[in-house]
C-alpha cells in the first residue's frame, strides 16, 4: 500500500490539534523552521498529543524529508513505540550538536531489525514486491549503492529514523535485559565482485584444483590469462562447461548461495564456445562479450526477482541515481563479468591450439 505523500487533510489536522505548525513541514532539514519543526515534534512526542500512528508518520517524515515511500510495515508505529521502549530502557540516548550520533542511529537500527526479525533477504523482498512504487526512488547518498542499500534507505530508515527521535524523548526504567545484545549484522553491506584482496590466493587455489598448479604473477591480466588457459583445457578436451562454470563462480567472489551466478556462468560459456572461430585469442573480443552478454540480460520481470537474491541485492559498482537505475547497473555488472571470464576461456583454446 503506497503511502499518501499529499498528507490526508484529517492527518493534517490531528498533527495540528497536536500542537504542530503545519505549515513548517514544508522546511527543510537545517532551515530555521525545520528547527522549530523538529522541537514541536519531539514535545508532541514527550506529552503524547498525538496517536502513535501520527506521530509515527510526523517523525518520519521529520527523518526523511517526506513521508515513507510505502506504508511498511503495517504496524511500524507499534515497532517504533517497543524498539524506543527497549532502548530507553537500556541505554543513555547520545547525541553530538543536537544529532543523534552513528552509535545511536545503529542501535535504533538493530532495535528495529531485532524486533521484526528483519534478514536481508525479507527486506529485498519488500522491495522487489513494492517495486512499481520504489523504483523512482533516488539511491542513499553516501551510504552505500546497492540494492540493499536502497532498501535499507527507502524502507528501513524511516523507521529506524522514527525509533530514534521516539527514544530521545523516552525516560523510561533502566533493565539491563531490556534488549539483546547483538551486532549490526555482516550481511547488510556492499560489496564488488572484483573487490577480493586475496585474489592471488584464490587464483593458485583455482589453478590447483583444475589441476594446473603453478606460481601465481602479481599483475591481476597475467593472473586472469593463467586461469582462462586452465579452463580452456577442460572446455577443449572434454568440452565441460558446467566445470568451466563452477570455476568461475568460485573466483567470482560471489558469496551465500551462488545459484543465481552459477545458471549465468554455464549459459555464457555455452553461448560462446559456438562463437570459438570468431574470437581473437590476441583482444580482448568486446563485441563478442557485449554479445554474450546481452544474451544473459532477462526480461524486466525476471530481472526484479534476481533482487530477491541477498548475494545479488548487495552488489555494488559506481555511481547509481535510483533504484531502477542500480538494479541495471548491478544486472549489468554481473553478466559483463561471467561473459568476460567465459569469452576468455574460449579465446584460450584459440591461442593453445595456434
């Protein structure tokens, strides 16, 4: 359900009898009326004159600059309410210049996650169902630019936003059981599938279990041409692509479950071993590859679902303006990477066989 950005004129006027100038929710965040905004809402807050769904929406809006893009969770105001309960109740809210600092922020935002035993993977899903209505949406700046960056920005952070000014005002019993302790989970950042710092490592580990070990160069080309020669003797001689594939994938980086990778890395090399007499083993056959990959690119409705992917949602390379946007960038990365590794293993049966 999309929530309503024009504001209902009955949750105007409540906001109001609450003691709340409307007409400051047109400011922006830093202007003096934002300010005022700011001070109003807090005190609406600390006396409650408003209902936890009003207030709800008033804070988050506060957070973000306008309301949430979609009314989720249905019961986010109760969500605020416990997980600003539970954190007043274990913990002195800080702030630094009248902000609440990263420590709270994060503690807001594992107080959240705890309490709808949020993963990754529901959170994508969130989006991916609420596609129509977030894909607009401009990507988080600064705070990452993935998919699950994006989904933590669009869906997750006004509430997290919420649950911390809720907190600030909250002077509630101290309990040391009163939230779990938990670390912000592992699972919630980027990360590039080019960005491994053990890529020598993996290289020699690779070129061992094809059975080809040697000493692996420095240069990251050198190291990459060893592998595709590797390769090439499997896809020569016994013509095995899912072997192929299955090596790619390990040295892709790509974390979790890989079955997402692994049905693109076989279809790739079985899209260019036809094409063996029309690549160059000398160039790096770019218009073979952009060929390969357009070929593994899906059609709009498959390529939402891959966002359900938690390896997928979190992979991040450059700069994206909105969700739409990201999701190609990252589909695009993805099938560019399998395609090279695959053209470059079948250019080597050129070069050994030369």
């Amino acid at each position: 359900m999309t929530a309503d950005r024009s504001d209902t004129a009955g949750w105007l006027a409540r906001v109001a009898a609450g003691g709340i100038d409307t007409d400051l929710l047109a400011t922006q965040g830093g202007d003096h009326g934002w300010y005022l905004l700011q001070d109003s809402a807090l005190a609406a807050a600390r006396h409650a004159t408003l209902t936890d769904d009003d207030l709800y929406l008033l804070l988050a809006r506060l957070w973000a600059g306008e309301m949430p893009s979609i009314q989720w969770p249905a019961r986010a105001a109760s969500v605020m309410r416990r997980s600003a309960t539970r954190l007043a109740a274990r913990y002195r809210y800080e702030t630094r210049d009248g902000f609440a600092t990263d420590g709270a922020l994060q503690l807001s935002r594992i107080a959240v996650i705890t309490d709808l035993d949020l993963t990754p993977a529901a959170l994508l899903a969130v989006l991916v169902d609420h596609w129509h209505e977030l894909a607009a949406e401009e990507m988080p700046y600064g705070h990452g630019s993935s998919l699950l960056a994006f989904a933590v920005d669009t869906l997750l952070e006004p509430l997290t936003g919420a649950c911390a000014y809720l907190w600030s005002v909250l002077d509630a019993p101290r309990s040391p059981a009163a939230i779990p302790e938990v670390a912000d989970p592992e699972d919630w950042r980027d990360w590039s599938i080019l960005s491994g710092d053990d890529w020598n490592e993996l290289v020699g580990a690779e070129l061992t279990r094809l059975g080809r070990p040697q000493p692996v160069p420095d240069d990251g080309d050198e190291a990459a041409a060893l592998l595709a020669s590797a390769r090439a003797g499997d896809l020569a001689t016994y013509r095995d692509v899912v072997r192929v594939a299955a090596s790619i994938v390990r040295t892709s980086g790509w974390p979790g479950e890989p079955a997402l990778t692994t049905q693109l890395a076989e279809r790739a090399v079985s899209l260019a071993l036809p094409r063996i007499s029309d690549i160059d083993p000398g160039s790096e056959n770019e218009q073979i590859v952009d060929a390969v990959q357009r070929e593994l690119l899906p059609s709009d409705d498959v390529l939402i679902s891959w966002a359900r992917d938690p390896s997928f949602g979190r992979l991040n390379d450059g700069d994206s303006r909105t969700g739409d946007e990201r999701l190609r960038d990252s589909a695009g990365w993805l099938t560019w990477s399998v395609s090279t590794a695959a053209v470059e293993a079948v250019a080597a049966i050129g070069a050994q066989q030369r």
